[in-house]
C-alpha cells in the first residue's frame, strides 16, 4: 500500500492546498499517472501516482489546507482493503428525538420549505431598497411595512402617482427625461437617481426620430438641457466578497513582513539618458527579429554592473556578509494572485537575447503557476519594473534575502538642457535601488548607480 503525501516544496513551506483531483476513490490507477494538483506558496504541481493500484478514500477535499507530510490518499494492491476508520458515537444530544408537534405540523405542508425561501428572498431585496433610499436622501427610513417584514410591498399600479425621489426628479428635469417611462428600482417602485440615468443612457428613453436632439428647455430653447454636464458611464456595482487567502498571498505578506521591519531600508534614484539604448534596440529588432525588451538589456546591464560591485551582490547573515560568486538576477512578475520572482541565472554570462527568451519563458510559467523551486529560489538581486504601467518612478521593497532591489520606470521623451546650455529632447529613465543600510552604505549603492549608467548610456558595453 503507497501513499500520497503532501510534499514540501521550498524551505519555508508548512502546507499546501489541494485544488483538484484528477481521480476519485475507487479509479485504477498507474505509476506516474497524475492523481491531483496541490498548490503551494509559489507554484502548483501535479502529484504522480507512485504505484499501480486502486485509489483509495480521498483524506483531503478540494480546496483544503493540509500540512506537510499528511496523507492525501492511499494506493492500494491487488486484494487489498483500506481499513475504514471507527464511526464515533453518537453523542446524547444528537440522538433522535420525537418530533415536536409543531415540527410534525410543518412536515406535512409540502410547499412550506419552498414558500419560506422565497419570503427571505423578497425580504433581503426589500431591506436593500428601502437602505438605497435613505442614503439617497441622506434621512431616516420612510414607508417601511409596519407588518411582517419579509412581506414584499406591491408595487404601483398603472393608474398611481409615480413615486421618486427629489433627486431624482431634478436630474430628470436637467436630462429631459419623462419620468412616466422610468421603472423604479426602489422600495415599492420608486424611481431612484440611478434608475433616471439608466434611462437617459437608454435610447428607447428618447422619442422616436429625435435621440440625437437635446430636450427643449421653457420657451422652446434647449439651452438648460445643453448646459447640462454629460454623465460618463456609471461605474460598476460594488459588492461586498471574502476572498480566503492562497498560499502565495500567505507568503508574500509574510515575506514583506519580514523584509520592511527588520531590514533597515534607504533609496538612492537616479535618472538616466536611455536614448541609444533605445535605438539600439530597435535596429537588432530590424536586423535580428528577435523579441527584445528594453528590460532585458536592463536586466544584463545590472549583471555585469554586479560584477564591478561584490558588496551589492551580498546577503545580511547574523555573523556574516556573504558576497556571492555568482550573479543570479530575480526579476519580479505579476500573476492574478501576486508577485513571484523568476530567476535568471548567471546573468552577467548571457546575452541579451538568451535573457529575452528565458525570461519570456519564465514569465509564461510563472503565470500559469508551473514554476519549479530552482526558477524562483537563490536570487542575489532583483529587479522590478512598472514602466510598461506608465510608472514614471516608484520605490521597491527589498526581496530577502537580497541586499537590494532596483525599480524601473518608464522610458520617456523630456527636454533637458545639455552641456552647452542648449534644449534638446532625451530618452530618459529613472531608476531607484532600495538598498539594505545593513549592508550597503549611501556611497557604496551610489558608485554602483553609476557604473550601471555606463551600460545604460552607452549600451554598446551590453553587448561586448
């Protein structure tokens, strides 16, 4: 008999969640099969059947934590039971009672069940409605039922007096809106604000042939409607969710926890001219082909700026600076459930069109949460960049256990004053390093800052 446990994936891991069986207890099953796919901190992964066998009972339904170790499910053997585990025994309070008499009433009204569902439902819509209109109005509740409160209110007949709020017939009056074709979203039928821009936005609100013709104001003039401001689309609906937390999540707060407070940080920024760099770019796109980033020379221009400077590719220990021998540039990647930093390794010895493709493919796993521990583990530096956000400039928080962090805006085209007083327009960049004051001291991250200007600036240095 195998087991299916849930493995530890990563150092920091104490549990995983279960996000779906490929299988169910009783399948046939062969070795390597996948059985179910977990989720950890940073990636999800299929387990494999390790033997042949029949699935045994599931231990952990979908969506579930579990720890570290525990058994997610049995393989059995040929003539091999799993041994059912002893039901408990009913405690004094959960045994059957006679039913009560009122209990035995209801039982035999078949359609109470049904009818008392319906009778929340109406309820809830009616509290809803009646709390959107004394928002509105920015007053007490009025015309609540001094009845059942489940009790739904009819709504008005045709040959009633339309009901809306004051808001709602001023807005109506500025739209040129005939309130006689609203339908009121509020409490009995009432016409809120919401319910008149619905119309105006409506073009079955306008008379036939004249949608396109503001309504006329007193006097024949259509001077008020005109001067009325257009409304942009209302936003949409809010509501209100719990959304659990994944693992990633988990850890990313844990991991910023971890970095913001213990670790001492302080900025340096500096700006610099990418204009070359930027033509650069676009002949090897011409020349080559190839899907080249403005990132990826960022990201081989910091590994080789590296190797000048040992003491930024170094790590904070209780009784020791490690400086690393090896360059290995994390660079961080959205995904809908947070960041994850894929690891380009030994960046400083690749070109830029091998980084280009890595990260392209690093990128594409980290996404799809495929991502293995050796993709995203045992960086030395990382970069984050929100310049395709428009980012002009922003501050990072360090990665643990990196010394620093580089934050990249976007390109962008400035006038600046050259050196012979002259304005002229640049391709300009800022960057920002959060730097650990454990480790690194002002003078130390700004020499650094400017060895990287010198890839950056004259770009032909990236490629050498």
């Amino acid at each position: 008999m195998a087991e299916i446990i849930m493995p530890k994936v990563g150092d920091a891991m104490a549990e995983g969640k279960v996000v779906r069986w490929y299988k169910k207890a009783g399948d046939k099953i062969t070795k390597g099969e996948p059985v179910l796919e977990i989720e950890t901190d940073k990636v999800n992964l299929d387990l494999e059947a390790e033997a042949d066998g029949t699935l045994g009972e599931l231990k952990a339904s979908e969506g579930q934590m579990v720890p570290v170790g525990e058994t997610l499910a049995r393989i059995l053997g040929e003539g091999e039971k799993e041994e059912a585990a002893p039901a408990p025994a009913p405690k004094a309070e959960e045994q059957p009672a006679e039913p009560a008499p009122a209990a035995a009433e209801a039982k035999t009204d078949e359609a109470a069940p049904q009818r008392r569902g319906t009778d929340k439902k109406d309820s809830v819509k009616h509290t809803t409605g009646e709390y959107a209109e004394a928002i509105e109005q920015k007053g007490p509740r009025r015309d609540r039922s001094q009845g059942d409160s489940s009790a739904l209110p009819a709504a008005p007949q045709s040959g009633d007096r339309r009901r809306s709020s004051p808001l709602a017939r001023k807005m109506a009056e500025d739209l040129g809106v005939d309130l006689a074709s609203v339908q009121g979203s509020g409490p009995r039928g009432r016409i809120i604000a919401s319910d008149v821009q619905n119309a105006q936005r409506t073009p079955a609100s306008a008379p036939s042939g004249d949608a396109e013709k503001p309504a006329a104001a007193p006097g024949g003039a259509a001077t008020q409607s005109m001067a009325a401001p257009a409304l942009s689309p209302a936003p949409p609906s809010l509501e209100t969710k719990i959304i659990p937390l994944s693992a990633m999540r988990r850890t990313i707060a844990k991991r910023l926890a971890e970095s913001t407070g213990p670790i001492p940080h302080f900025y340096l920024t500096s700006d610099y001219d990418v204009t070359l760099l930027l033509e650069l770019r676009k002949q090897l796109l011409e020349i080559t082909g190839a899907k080249i980033s403005v990132n990826d020379f960022i990201v081989r221009a910091t590994a080789l700026a590296l190797r000048h400077h040992p003491n930024i590719n170094a790590s904070w220990g209780d009784d020791a600076i490690t400086q690393h021998g090896e360059v290995h540039v994390g660079i961080a990647v959205a995904t809908p459930e947070g960041l994850i930093t894929p690891v380009i390794r030994n960046a400083d010895q690749k070109s830029v069109a091998d980084i280009a493709s890595e990260v392209r493919a690093l990128a594409e796993k980290a996404k799809n949460r495929k991502l293995l521990p050796n993709e995203y583990q045992g960086s030395t530096f990382t970069i984050s960049n929100l310049g395709a956000w428009g980012i002009e400039e922003f501050t990072a928080i360090i990665n643990p256990p990196n010394a620093a962090i580089l934050a990249i805006g976007a390109a962008e085209a400035r006038p600046i004053v050259d050196a012979n007083r002259q304005l002229i327009i640049r391709d300009r960049m800022k960057v920002t390093m959060s730097c650990d004051h454990r480790i690194i001291d002002g003078a130390t991250g700004a020499e650094f800052l400017k060895t990287l200007r010198q890839y950056m600036e004259q770009p032909l240095r990236i490629l050498v």
